[in-house]
C-alpha cells in the first residue's frame, strides 16, 4: 500500500514538472516579443508553481523517512527537488532581464524628455529676453505705426499671433518639465 502510494505521489511530481516545463518553454518563447507586466507576473506565478511543487516533495521526502523508503527513492525526490531549484533559479533570472530591460528603457525615455525639457526652455529664454528687451511698449509702438485703420488691424493681428505664440512656447514648457516628472515617478 505504502509502496503504490509512493509511486502516484511520484507520477503527480513527474507530472507537475513536465506540465511546469512546457509552461516554461511557452514562455521562453514569448519572451521574444515585447517585456510586459503580464510576463513578470506569468514568471511570478511560475515561481509559485515552483515553491509548491518543492513542498510537496520535501512533504513525500519526510514520507519517505518515516516510512523508511529506499534509498533511490530519497535519491530521486532530492533531484526532483534539484531541478525545481534550477527551474526557479532560471525564472528569477528571467525576471532581473525583464526588469533590466525595463529599467534602461526608462533611462532612454528619461534623457530623452530631458532634452526636449531643456530645448523648450532655452527657446523659452530666449524670448523672454527678447520681450525684456523690447519691452511691452513694443507692442503699442508697433499698433502706433499703423498708416490706416487696415494696417492697424493687420498689426493687431499680428500681436495677437505673436502672443499666442508666446503663450504656445510656455505652455510647451511646463508640458515638458511635467512630462520629465511623470517619467522620474514612473522610474
């Protein structure tokens, strides 16, 4: 009795390894496309299968202590246990590649807002000194210059682009400097 049960406890371990291979080896080979939190969790959840599966031989070993098994037996529930060990060794290390990867892709997108941040502010300077210099009264000299009241509106026009353009610069820089934050709180 005891000796048939020892040998279902070892078909269900043989059979959880191979299902946990193939499971491995689907994912080995959906590692190719691209790295999502979806993969990091299937690898989590492989890792759990893993745990289990160690459990219930460290279970079936002290079965086998307490009934005195051979010692091929306590042999192979040791290599089971080995394997189980190497496969989740493999699943950690996939996750570390997973995350590495992750992280320079956010290092990548870091520098890269970065110097649309820094673009956008030196174009911002740049025409804030301008406006310093020309100073506000700029505007009302260039409306006096008008020779008729067509070229009054056609001068207005004009101010009114080059302050929508203005308001365009700035708002282009807060979006990079905000775009630069969520990417640091992403990271």
């Amino acid at each position: 009795m005891a000796s048939s049960k020892k040998k279902v406890v070892s078909a269900i371990c043989i059979a959880l390894v191979i299902a946990f291979l193939a499971t491995l080896l689907v994912s080995a080979i959906g590692s190719a496309s691209a790295v999502s939190q979806s993969q990091i969790d299937a690898l989590k959840n492989q890792q759990s299968s893993i745990a289990a599966q160690k459990n219930a031989i460290k279970e079936q070993m002290s079965g086998l202590e307490s009934d005195m098994g051979t010692y091929l037996e306590k042999k192979k529930a040791l290599d089971e246990q080995n394997e189980l060990a190497r496969q989740e060794i493999e699943l950690i290390d996939e996750q570390i590649s997973i995350y590495e990867t992750l992280i320079k892709d956010k290092e990548e997108e870091l520098i890269e807002a970065k110097k649309v941040e820094e673009k956008q502010k030196k174009e911002l300077r740049v025409r804030m000194r301008v406006m310093e210099e020309n100073g506000s009264l700029s505007y009302l000299a260039i409306l006096f210059k008008a020779t008729n009241f067509t070229d009054f509106l056609s001068k207005l026009a004009d101010i009114n682009s080059m302050m929508e353009s203005d308001k365009s610069l700035e708002e282009e820089y807060i979006a990079a400097r905000k775009h630069v934050a969520d990417v640091k709180a992403e990271y």
